[in-house]
C-alpha cells in the first residue's frame, strides 16, 4: 500500500496530508490511517489531540485559550449581580495576563440557591475557552461535586479528587476547576486543595500558579441577605451597594459556615489566606426574576419579543407564581431556579 503520513506542526497542531494510491481500498485506507494515528500517539500529539485538536496553546495565540475574553455582555445573562460582574472579570483578566502569577487565582462564590454562582462560572468558562464556548465542555474545564464526596472520606477519595487536579493542570497549566457545594467537602479535601494552591513552587513536577480555582457555596447566604435587606431598608439603591460591605461578613462566615458549619471552617485555605476574594451573590427580587424569565423566553425558546409575546402579563404572572423568603416576601427562595420548569408549565396552560 503507497500510504505516506506528512507531519506539520503549526501552532501546536497536527496536520496529517495523506497521499493514496488510487489502487488502495477504502478499508485499506481506514487500517493505514488507524495505524499511523496509533504511531504517532506514542509520540509527541497523542490519540485526543488528533480527536479533537484541543491544545493548550501559548500565551500569545488565543486558538483555543482566550488571554483577552471580553466580559462586557455577562450583564445580559446574569442579573442582580453587580458586585461579582464587577469582582469577577477583574480578577481573572489580571491573571491571565501574568505570564507567571505567584499563585492560582481563588474565587470563593458566596450566595443561595439560585442566585446566579453557577452561571456565572459557566458563562466565564464560555468567554475563556473556546471549546467549551462551541460544545459546552473543554478538558480544561472541571467540575468537581462536593457530594460526590460526602461518603469517600478516605485515602482512595482524596487520592482520586488530587488526581485529577494534578492531571488537569498538568495537561494544561490554564486549567479551571469549578468545585461546587464547597461546603459539603470534608475538610481533609480542601485541606489537600490548599496544598496545590500556596505559591508556584512545583510539586510533583507541576506547577499550579497559572491555573483558576472558583469555589462555590451556599454558605454566609443568610447574612448576605440579611446585609442586603438592611442596606435597601435605609434606602441605598441595590446598585449601589459595595463589596466592602460584605467583605468582613464573608471572611467571618466562611469560616464558621452558617450555625458553625460550612466547608471552610478550620480549612488551610482560610488559616494560610490562600482565598483572593471573597464574593457575595446578593439575593433576588422579583424584578431580576422577570429578567430571567424574558431570557429563557428570548434565548431557550425563541420569542423574538417576549413583552409582546407571550406578554407582559404572562411574564408577571410566571413570576408571582415563584415562592419569595416567608419574612419579607421581597426575595425569591429558590433565585432563578424555577424559571424554566414555571414558565414550560405557564405555556402549556396558556
């Protein structure tokens, strides 16, 4: 068989230019291709970058890294959240343009149910990472569960969860690792965690200092809205309440956690100051609540112009129909949470 590989690399990626014999059969070809892939994965590109050609590319090429996102449309998709739209972006555009931070960006999200830490971790990974932005995943992105390891308080738990840490990072120094119900880690865990996180010395060979920890949690959510009811109650318009207000409250209550529990309590994370900011996600009010229901209409389900159709009225409708906090009936319970399953039901009975 007259079946040649040429092998280019441009920019870190593989281009394979096949000449072929018009004598070769198709499942000649198919065998030829299989075995040179194989070849060439015990080399320098391995099987998954000729799958998908995902790279961590250098820092002066943005081909599937983004040195530069532009944050300026987050406000479309986040709503009631000025302070973390303001917090966020700032923080990880710094250090992203430090060739060599002295240390991994921490971000620790504060805020209830529904409020927006997700999603605004989400559409951050969507402005950095192109595959994630195309196809919704990237293996530069991880999620990691903090109930996926209530139970695995052991070696064989801590040895899988710094695993895939040191794999990430190894894989790509740019790497962002999203670890969500933070309070629900056993402490071992984050203490681990801590390790990785305390300066760019190497361990294991790899250094951990370029990459982007956002750690999310459900806890100080009482006190941020307890904070935000007083400042609103003496009249300071929402966009006007600053992130020094919160800053003590949060430092405090990461620690102790709500009733003296929470997942950065006694963490070497909080004892060695290892956390960058500290972030609160205010609560919502109904207003925010009928921007979320607009924009599940406009983005999910195509309504050009959800105040004219479906309406206004089925629109207010959707939103009175949520559960507000039993006090004050001012705050959504569950933040935007429900909008989707409310509003798919509102237009069936429509």
């Amino acid at each position: 068989m007259n079946l040649k590989f040429i092998l280019l690399s441009i920019d870190c990626i593989l281009v394979i230019i096949l000449y072929v014999s018009p004598c070769v059969s198709p499942l000649g070809i198919s065998a030829g291709i299989v075995a040179g892939i194989a070849a060439i994965g015990g080399g320098y590109f391995g099987l998954n970058q000729i799958a998908n050609f995902e790279t961590c590319n250098g820092e002066t090429s943005n081909t599937w890294i983004n040195y530069n996102p532009n944050f300026n449309n987050l406000g479309n998709h986040l709503f009631g959240q000025h302070i973390a739209l303001k917090i966020v972006p700032n923080a990880i555009k710094r250090h992203l343009n430090d060739r060599n931070p002295p240390k991994a960006l921490v971000l620790s999200f504060h805020g209830h149910v529904g409020v927006g830490k997700n999603h605004l971790a989400s559409l951050i990974a969507n402005e950095i990472y192109t595959k994630y932005k195309t196809e919704g995943d990237s293996k530069f992105v991880h999620y990691l569960l903090g109930t996926s390891y209530i139970e695995r308080n052991t070696k064989s738990g801590t040895s899988k969860f710094r695993k895939i840490i040191e794999n990430g990072v190894a894989n790509c120094g740019r790497s962002l690792f999203i670890i969500d119900e933070l309070d629900k880690f056993p402490e071992m865990f984050l203490d681990d965690l801590a390790s990785y996180l305390s300066s760019n010395t190497p361990i294991n060979g790899i250094k951990f200092n370029k990459a982007i920890f956002m750690l999310l949690s459900n806890s100080a959510s009482l006190a941020i809205n307890s904070k935000t009811f007083e400042l609103r109650s003496n009249g300071v318009n929402r966009e006007d309440i600053k992130y020094m207000e919160f800053e003590k409250i949060l430092q405090t209550m990461a620690m102790q956690g709500e009733e003296g529990r929470g997942g950065l309590k006694n963490s070497e994370l909080i004892k060695h100051g290892l956390i960058d900011r500290f972030v609160p996600f205010l609560p919502l009010e109904k207003e925010h609540v009928k921007l979320c229901i607009k924009h599940y209409l406009q983005n999910h389900l195509n309504y050009t112009n959800p105040e004219q159709d479906p309406g206004i009225k089925f629109i207010e409708d959707v939103a009175q129909a949520l559960k507000y906090d039993s006090k004050l009936n001012l705050y959504t319970e569950f933040g935007c949470r429900p909008v989707k399953s409310k509003t798919d039901i509102f237009l069936i009975d429509d």
